[in-house]
C-alpha cells in the first residue's frame, strides 16, 4: 500500500493555490478560525469508523460470507446420526409366535465422502474466493463512507462560512440604509436610493435565512453520517500523494480500486462454481458403517418348551458405498449452463466496473483541478471586488457613482467570497474522492489509530475450520450508535470568519468607508 496519510493539520500550511501549483496536495479549507479544542477530520473519521451502522452491517455480511466455507468444508467432513424408537405392539396377530409385545431400537450411521468428482474441493475453492472479493466490499464500503464523511465535514465549514458572509453583507446593508436614509433626509438622494436599498436588504435577509437552512441540513446530514454533531471544526489538513495527471490515476486505480478487485474475485469464483456443476455428473464413493441395538424388555418368548431367546443385542457393519448416475433428466447439464451463465455475468460485471473506475478516476482528477482553477479564479475575483468596492463606494460620496451601483458592488464581493469557499470545498472533496478512487482512501491510509482496526482474518480464521455444530455466536446487538438524543441542528455560528474573508465594514462601526457615505 502507498504511504500512510496521517489526518493530522499541518502547521504553517499554506492556503493560496499558485496559478499551476504542483499536482500532489490540495490546500485545507480556511473557512473559520480554529478554537483550541476543535473537532478534526481525523476524529471525524474515526468516530464514523467506529460507530456507523452502515459499516457494522457491512462487516456483519463479511462474516455471513465467511461461514460459506465450513458449509463447503462440512460434505467432506465424517456425518454421524442416531435413530431409535420405542414399538409396543397394543395387539398380536394370530401367527405372530415370535414377536416381543415391546421393543426399543436404536442405530448408530456413519459416512465419509471420500470422492465427489471435485463438487467438494471446488465448492471450497469458491466460498474462500467469495470471502475475498467480501473483504473488497467492505473496503469499498469504507471508502464510501469516509468519502460522505469528508463531504459532510466540509458542507459544514463552507456553509458556516457562507452564513458568516451573509450576516455580514446584511449587516454592512444595514449600515449603509442608515447612510441612505440620513443622505434622503438631507435631500443628498432620492426615495428611489432608499427603497433600492430597502430591497437589497430585504433579498439579503432572505438569502441568509437560505443559507441557514442549509447549514442546519449539512449539519443534520454529518450527525447522521459521522454520529455525533458538529461541533467546533477545525479546517481539514492537506491531502497528499494526489496524482500529476489523470492516466497515472487511473493506472494506480485499477491497481488498487477494491471494486474492481471484488468483480475480479467474483468472476473467478463463478468458475469454480462451473467446475462444482459438472460434478453432478461424475461418480460419488463413500466410506460407510453402522451399529444397531435393540431391546425386546423380556417380552420376547421362545417357541420351545423351556427354551429361551436373547432379549438384548447389538451388530456392526462397514463397507463403502458408490453412486454412478446415468440419467437425471437433464438436471446437470441445467445446473452447468446456469453456472456457466453466471460465470458470464460476472465476466462482464469485471469490465463494467473496470469502466466504472476509469471514470471515477478521470472524472475525480477532473474535478480536483477544475476547483482548483476556480479557487485560483474566485481569489482574483475577491481581491478585484473588494478594490472595486473601495472605489465605488469613494465615487459615491462624492456624487460620480449612484447607490444601486455601491450595492451591486457589495453583492459582487459577497457572490465572490462565496464562490470561493465553495470552491476550496469542492477542491478538497474532489482530492479526497480520488484518492478514493484510487484505492487510497481506507482505514491505514488515513491513519485512524485510535483504537484497534477492524481485521477481518480474525473472524475467518476463527470459522474456517469449524467443524462443532453447537458453536453458536451470541445473539447480536447493535453497533452503530442512534442519533434521536442528539439535540436539533441550529444555524448559530459562534467563529469569526476567516482574515481573508472579512470586510472591515463587519468589525468597526465607525469605518471610513461608511463615513464618506454620510453627509457632512
């Protein structure tokens, strides 16, 4: 496996992505400023490790397939049963001279397949290739869910963000309707200056009840994805061993994509399965023996005068048992076409999830530099629309640029700082579903030792040669952990946003921007 990537934040890491920066690492989200104690990734990760039923039940059907192979092993293993019963004849026929009035009977059988024609070692050989291709499942489905996990942490940093802009555009909005209406009152502006500032408050207000709707959902969506809710989190570190170019991630893909390494295990399996079908049409040997023993309770008389009979006795036999089909109408070479119908499925299931990773990996690539243009794109666009503002706002004051044009201006800068919060979110999941991809995205990829992983050789290792019928496990309980107690997601947002993100308008009420908009 490739090098460990530890989830750790990285000190001093920088945040500003160079027009073509190298391609193997993706920048942290710098949404929000960290307080001492905050939630990181790789606690995110680690508690949805831990706790997520979705994963829980994925290692329960691991274990379900693991025990396909003692039922495969259990044919070739000796099989041993008991009968008996108790007879009392309630009434004799006439010439029944010698029949006891009770008897008890029991039987002792024993078999040992010793030739099946290759049913049995090949029936073996296929459970042990499903059980592999269930391990690939389960990667797959860990993967999966630290891919939601990683989208999930990241929602919540970008709308915390996004809500943090718009409480800030409404409340630089507000001040600047006050300055509005003090210049209207003034006759510096018109009723038209103050109802265009009246209306761009009020879509403001609006778009922030928006944009808290939607970080209560994102964080419903990560109590329900990671367990535990939200709190304070801190911004994820840089993603490493991200590919230069897509055909380098697509060859470590089909290397490493567990998907595809399921479908591959699965095809072979199915031809196993071909090999087992044809078996039904060979010979089928088998050592037998038996013991019997009955009781006649001294009910058994002897047709001679005086005589007696022996009331008690047992017996044994031994010998070899053979079975050589020569007609079943038809049922083996049913049973082989299906197979080998089978066989076909999973064959073609090979090539539609090698097409499935190509695309994953080219898509994911694709993405990952696409945001990573746009945050390149959305920095320039804030640095422009925050000069742009400065500017206007100074023309306006002394009468070159008109209200509408300060507040579309304002609205400029926040559509652009919300692009690009955005965009360091999609750069960040893009990276992350790559490696994913890439089959670099488990458990000993990220790091997550902060208890013992889950192995799944422990399980199989322990049911591979079972061979006790009474070994039972204990009756299952839940694993994942429920969210009901958790309280109800609000939109409050406590963090200050960001220094690059901040307007100065936001922290000082008395800025100079704002006064030049007054009268004088």
């Amino acid at each position: 496996m490739a090098g460990t990537m530890v989830l750790v934040p990285v000190a001093g890491q920088a945040q500003n992505i160079a027009p073509l920066p190298p391609a193997d690492s993706v920048p942290a989200v710098p949404a929000t400023i960290p307080s001492a104690t905050p939630m990181t990734l790789r606690d995110a990760l680690l508690n949805a490790y831990r706790d997520s039923p979705v994963i829980a039940g994925e290692r329960a059907n691991l274990r379900a397939t693991n025990e396909g192979v003692p039922l495969a092993r259990a044919d070739a293993l000796p099989q041993l049963g008991v009968q008996g019963n108790f007879t009392e004849n309630v009434v004799q026929g006439q010439n029944a001279f010698l029949q006891p009035d009770r008897a008890i009977n029991a039987n002792l059988n024993a078999s040992l397949n010793i030739f099946a024609g290759g049913r049995i070692r090949n029936s073996v050989a296929a459970a042990k290739t499903r059980v592999l291709a269930g391990r690939s499942n389960l990667r797959t489905s860990e993967a999966n869910l630290f891919t939601q996990v990683v989208a999930s942490y990241n929602d919540v940093i970008r709308d915390e963000a996004v809500v943090q802009l718009n409480r800030q555009n409404v409340r630089s909005l507000e001040i600047n309707l006050q300055a509005t209406r003090d210049r209207f009152e003034v006759g510096d502006l018109t009723r038209t200056d103050v109802a265009q500032s009246e209306a761009r408050l009020s879509g403001a207000i609006g778009t922030l009840r928006q944009a808290e709707a939607q970080l209560i959902a994102s964080r419903e969506t990560y109590l329900q994805v990671v367990g535990v809710p939200p709190a304070e989190l801190a911004p994820p570190p840089a993603l490493p061993n991200l590919p230069g170019d897509p055909q380098a991630a697509v060859g470590t893909a089909l290397n490493n994509n567990p998907a595809l390494e399921a479908a591959e295990r699965s095809r072979e399996a199915a031809g196993l399965d071909v090999r087992a079908a044809r078996a039904a049409r060979l010979p089928q040997i088998d050592v037998v023996g038996g013991g019997n023993y009955f009781n006649y309770l001294g009910t058994l008389q002897s047709s001679v005068v005086g005589g007696s009979v022996p009331q008690t006795g047992t017996a044994a036999q031994a010998g070899l048992g053979f079975s050589i089909p020569l007609y079943q109408g038809g049922r083996p070479s049913a049973q082989v076409r299906q197979a080998q119908a089978r066989q076909s499925v999973a064959i073609e299931q090979v090539t539609a999830t090698e097409r499935q990773v190509v695309a994953q990996a080219r898509t994911a690539f694709a993405n990952w530099q696409s945001a990573q243009r746009v945050i390149e794109a959305s920095e320039a666009a804030v640095a422009a629309n925050r000069l742009s503002l400065e500017g206007v706002r100074a023309e306006n004051s002394v009468g070159n640029r008109t209200i509408i044009e300060v507040l579309n201006a304002e609205q400029e800068l926040v559509n652009s700082q919300v692009n690009l919060v955005s965009a360091r979110r999609d750069a960040y999941v893009a990276g992350f579903a790559l490696l994913a991809a890439m089959g670099r995205a488990e458990a000993e990829d990220l790091g997550l030792d902060g208890g013992a992983l889950y192995d799944p050789l422990t399980d199989y290792e322990r049911v591979d040669h079972a061979w006790f019928d009474f070994d039972d496990e204990p009756t299952p309980t839940p694993v994942g952990t429920r969210t009901i107690d958790a309280p109800a997601q609000t939109p409050i947002v406590t963090r200050p946003l960001a220094p690059e993100l901040q307007r100065p308008v936001d922290t000082d009420p008395a800025n100079p921007s704002v006064e030049a908009d007054a009268p004088r």
